[in-house]
C-alpha cells in the first residue's frame, strides 16, 4: 500500500484572476498543475505557502475554486506572502483541514508555519516554542517522518534567495540530529526543483505553480510550472518525482 502525496506550493493567486507575475497569468497556470495532479491521482493534498500573493480574500476564493473539486484531503501552511488570519478563516470548509499532521501508511507528515510576522523581507523563523513543539512531536512518534515549512532550511545556492530563507536553520536542523525516523524536509518558497540529503535527511525543493526562480544554465524544462508528487510506502520507503505542466 501506498500514500501518495501532491504538493502544491507559490500558487501566488491574486484577487483578480486575470493579474499576471512576472508575466505570467496565475490563476491559468495554477489550472494548467491542478491537470496534471489530476492525472497523477494523490490521495493527499498539501498547500506549502504563498498561495495569494497579497493575502487578499478573493485569492484565496479563486484557490478553493480550483482546489476543492478534486475532493482531496487538503492539509495547508501559510508563506510569508499570505495573510495567516485571512488564510484560516476561508480555509474553514472541507476538503481544507487546519490539522497540521497527517498520518498514512504507517508515516506522519508533520506540517510547520515558518512565518515571521515582523519579516522585512520574507525570511522565515522558527521560535524556542515551535523548536521544542517538533522535538516533542519526534520524541512521541518513532514512524518514519516528513517535516514540511515554506521556508528553505539549507542554502540554494543562490545568494539573494538565500538571504530570504529560514533565518534560524540551524537550530531547526540541530533539532532534528538524533530523530533518524526523519526522512524526508519538504519546502516551497524557493521556486525551483532542489533535492540534496544532508545528514541523511533528503532535502526537497518544490516549483511554484507559477514563475520559477532560473539557474546560470537552467534548461527549457525547469522554466515550467509544477508540483511534487510523493509516495509513501509501508516499508518505510518512498518515492519522489516533480511534474511540469507544459504550454500547449
């Protein structure tokens, strides 16, 4: 048996569903991935933050509007462009679900918000409370894990997008050391594929819906929309991939 998880992330949708980022119409694109996790056939839904890019109520509309046809368990965290308030209080009726752990074929997917309300620039933070809250939760729990934030706990690469992520990375690494049931730290907010193991926990970036952030080189291919298909087996092991939706 298997859990398969979709995660959708930067949907970066906007009160008016014609408003283009960078170019690019959002509510389409979203449209465009939503087709193709369709055919992927999840069982889970997982929404990783930035999902309106100015926390308006409408945006949030459009996204049940895209989201809650699929009739999928849809498990949610805010990023640091979404107005957390305004996110929970429309994200009230199913299939959204305010719990933030997931369990599944002997795993658990615990679900973190690294938002930092007083943020200057969009970087994330973990507090002392969160910190201790994830250790409890890895000292009660032996199953095999996947931690999931918005925010990128280990450097892309990139040094402006890097002044951006998880500011306090470290502690939040240091708290996962001993915890060898963590498999797998999934994020958004980083707008491109990204898969490193680093102290033996693989490291998953995941594309937006929408613009994607391009490497020196980057191909045609990481230039498309996408999401991250994850499977969940009862053994213990897992798969993951990320598909594009492509224009035509």
């Amino acid at each position: 048996m298997v859990l398969k998880i979709a995660q959708i992330t930067d949907t970066h949708l906007f009160a008016d569903r014609n408003t283009a980022m960078r170019g690019l119409v959002t509510w389409d694109s979203l449209g465009d991935v939503v087709t193709e996790v369709i055919t992927w056939k999840p069982d889970v839904l997982l929404l990783t933050g930035d999902l309106t890019h100015r926390g308006e109520p409408q945006a949030y509309q459009h996204l049940i509007e895209r989201i809650a046809p699929l009739n999928l368990p849809t498990y949610y965290i805010p990023g640091n462009h979404d107005d957390v308030d305004i996110l929970n209080r429309e994200f009230k009726d199913s299939p959204f679900l305010a719990d933030k752990v997931v369990q599944g074929q002997g795993w658990q997917v615990l679900l973190l918000d690294s938002t930092l309300e007083t943020a200057e620039s969009g970087e994330g933070y973990f507090s002392e409370a969160q910190l201790q809250a994830l250790e409890q939760s890895l000292t009660a729990c032996s199953q095999p894990t996947v931690v999931v934030l918005h925010h990128h706990p280990i450097p892309m690469g990139l040094d402006w997008l890097d002044t951006i992520g998880l500011q306090n990375s470290q502690e939040f690494l240091n708290c996962l050391t001993g915890f060898p049931q963590v498999k797998l730290v999934l994020f958004g907010h980083v707008h491109l594929e990204f898969d490193q193991e680093h102290h033996g926990i693989h490291f998953c970036g995941t594309p937006s819906t929408c613009k994607q952030v391009l490497r020196e080189g980057a191909s045609e291919e990481e230039a498309y929309p996408g999401f991250r298909g994850l499977s969940l087996f009862e053994d213990g092991t897992y798969q993951t991939e990320v598909i594009r939706s492509h224009p035509g």
